[in-house]
C-alpha cells in the first residue's frame, strides 16, 4: 500500500495568519484511495526549509505533495527550488501564458507583467493544468517516487486534486474506502456519542469517527470490504433511527440545504429580521443555489429604532422587556413576516459580547423567534463569551429551530 508525506510552505502558515486547511483537504482525499499519510511538514519560504522537507518525505514516503509558493510574487520560490531540486532548467509556454492572458480577460481585468513568470515550468515536470488560477502544477517522476507541486490557493488546489491527481490515485490505489459523512446539530459530542456507543461496539466493517465543530458534530464512516456502499447504506438507517431529528444531512450537505429543501418542498417562502447576527442568517440562506425560490428579504435592524420603524415593534415591549427578550423576537419574526407577505418570519436578537451582559442576560444569550400562519414562538439559546463565535452559533441555532419546527409541524 502506497503511503504518502504532504508539505505545506508558506511564512503564513507557520505565523498563523492563515490555516492550513491544505493538508487536512489532502488527507482526506487520500483516505478514499487507502493512502495513508505518514507525516505532514510545513515550512516557510525559505531555500534550506524547503529542500530538507523534501528530503525528509522522499525517505519516508512514496507520494509527495508539495503546496504553496507558486504565484508570481517576490516570495513564491517554491518552483525555482523545485526546478534546481530536480536539476531541471525553467521553460517558457506560450500557450499557457496565452491561457493566464485569457483568464485575466475573461475577469475583465488586465494581466500584469509579474505573471509572465507563471508560464515558466521546469522541463522535467510534467504540466497538471490549473483550470481555476494561474499557477500551473507540475508532477516530478524520480525512481520510485513520485511528487506533485500544487499552488498553495486552497480551492485552486482541489481542483487539480480532483479534476487531475485523483485518475493516478485509482490506479495506484489497492483499496478504494467509501466513506459517509452524517452531520449532526443540537446535541453536544459526548451525548451523541453515549446514544450510539454499543452501535459502534457492534460494528466489524465500518470504521467510525466522531468529529466535533463548534457548530455541529460530524460521524464520519468508512469501510474498504467489497460490499461497503450496502453496508454504509444500512448504517445510515441505523443512525438515523438512533439520532432522529439531530441528523440534518451527510458529507457535502449544509444546514440551510436542509432548510432550503424543506422550504422547497413546501413551497414556503421566508423573510429573516436580524439583529445580533449582523446578516448572518441571511447570507447562509443564500449561500444555497436557487434561493431565490424561497428567500424573499432579509433586514438587520440593529437598533431599537429601526426595529419600531422597520419592524413594527411596539416601543412598549422594548420598553418593558429590552431588544433582547422572547416578546422582541416575536415581535420581530412577525414584523418582518408582516413586512415581505412571507410564509416564514425567522428573528434573532442576542448578547454576542463580550461586553454588554448581565446577571439576568449574560453574554452568549441569543432568542430566535419564529412566525407562522397561527403559529408565533420564541426560543432562547446560551452559548459562550466569544464574539465571532456567537454570531456562528447563534445562527446555526436559528436555521436548526427553523428545520426543526418546519418537519415537527409536518408530521
């Protein structure tokens, strides 16, 4: 079995800046072939960094994947090391320079002259074409092993993996490992986990992951046996009887696809009010293809006064009980229902923090309201004193209460 070393280059990743998301993308496309990754090395851009890394991988594994320093700026030295690496002279294409010009034409943009650099291409690689960006990846043959160089751009890399690298991959690959991903909102890892742990006990083909994000938990199954799409399948049902209503969707499914098919399925359409969510509900619900199907209008009404002149808020209830409070979200989710002659009124009104709480509303608190034909409710929620992460939260606990509330009331 082929197993394999991954190098991330970039002074960004190691000051923090960005996160590797690279290596993890890697991995996992990998695991699908039964390759196992050994280790993972990040570098920055730095000559002596670089080419020991190389070196550290060609000993211990059989593939390389080599990522970042391949644009065209003053610190992207990624191919001039690779070319004296692999004693190889840099060679100029026309026609992948024509390609650059003809990308930068098409975005309406004009191409600068640094770019002329990415048409030049060692002349022992192997040319992989980046159909999205313009920094070419290139494969290296040397003995037994076997190095791609990919740019360092996350969805640019993808791209060459799967439109390119993977046809190597199933040729190379002994086991082909299929794999569901079953995600999970509402409920914390250790819960799920104590629902399904004689399940995972029973299981002797499948193996299981429990993989948690602060928004939701994933399980991630795989098996390699002949008949693991069968078995998979089987495990799905399983799990889903196990977990019921946490389930929301598996591997490339987000919560507002969920929301947006049962919209759809409805013929619902929706209107959001949006106050300490700043807009965040509105945007992941338009994040969905053919939203327009059911997404009418979304307001962020920050202030009291533009949740009155908006909303139609009675200045009483913000008076009475403050912006954040049941009646206020209420009030907000029918306003804004109210507003757009949607079906669906969705509110949120919360502390995001990490100031501004108190004893009796502390940092963290958010009520999502809801409204419907004869049907107006509040939901409250506390999650933590990080601001970002909050505003995550608290939106994912809206789209969940709606997908919940929407299935409840078809049942």
């Amino acid at each position: 079995m082929k197993n394999a070393g991954i190098i991330s280059i970039g002074n960004e990743l190691l000051s923090g800046q960005v996160v590797n998301t690279n290596s993890t993308y890697i991995s996992q496309f990998l695991k699908r072939y039964g390759i196992s990754v050994n280790f993972i090395i990040t570098v920055g851009d730095d000559k002596s960094s670089i080419i020991q890394a190389i070196d550290a991988c060609r000993i211990h594994a059989d593939l390389i994947y080599i990522t970042g320093g391949l644009g065209p700026t003053h610190d992207d030295i990624t191919k001039t090391i690779i070319a004296e690496y692999f004693n190889s002279k840099l060679v100029f294409h026309e026609d992948i320079l024509d390609d650059i010009r003809d990308m930068f034409r098409r975005r309406g943009k004009e191409m600068s002259d640094s770019n002329i650099s990415q048409a030049m291409i060692p002349d022992k690689a192997e040319i992989i074409h980046n159909p999205v960006g313009t920094a070419q990846g290139m494969k290296f043959k040397q003995e037994d092993k076997t190095f791609y160089v990919m740019p360092g751009v996350p969805f640019e890399m993808e791209r060459i993996m799967t439109d390119s690298i993977s046809k190597d991959m199933e040729q190379l690959s002994e086991t082909r490992i299929n794999t569901l991903t079953i995600h999970t909102t509402g409920m914390p890892e250790s819960e799920l986990y104590s629902k399904i742990e004689d399940w995972i006990s029973d299981q002797k083909q499948i193996g299981i992951s429990i993989l948690p994000h602060f928004t939701h938990v994933d399980l991630v199954l795989y098996s390699d046996v002949p008949d693991s799409f069968s078995i998979l399948s089987v495990a799905k049902r399983e799990l889903n009887e196990k977990l019921g209503e946490i389930v929301y969707g598996y591997d490339d499914e987000t919560l507002e696809m969920a929301v947006a098919n049962i919209l759809i399925e409805k013929k619902m359409t929706i209107a959001v009010s949006e106050s300490c969510t700043g807009g965040l509900i509105t945007d992941r619900l338009t994040n969905v293809s053919g939203s327009s199907a059911y997404f009418m209008m979304g307001v962020v009404t920050y202030s009291n006064e533009s949740k009155v002149q908006i909303l139609n808020v009675d200045p009483v209830t913000l008076k009475r009980h403050g912006a954040v409070s049941p009646e206020t979200a209420k009030e907000m989710a029918l306003g804004v229902r109210k507003l757009s002659g949607c079906d669906v009124g969705l509110s949120s009104t919360g502390i995001a923090g990490p100031f501004g709480g108190s004893n009796e509303k502390p940092v963290g608190l958010v009520h999502v309201g809801l409204s419907m034909n004869n049907y107006l409710e509040s939901f409250e929620f506390r999650f933590l004193r990080d601001r970002i992460m909050n505003k995550q939260l608290f939106s994912q606990m809206a789209l969940n209460q709606l997908r919940l509330t929407l299935f409840r009331r078809s049942i």
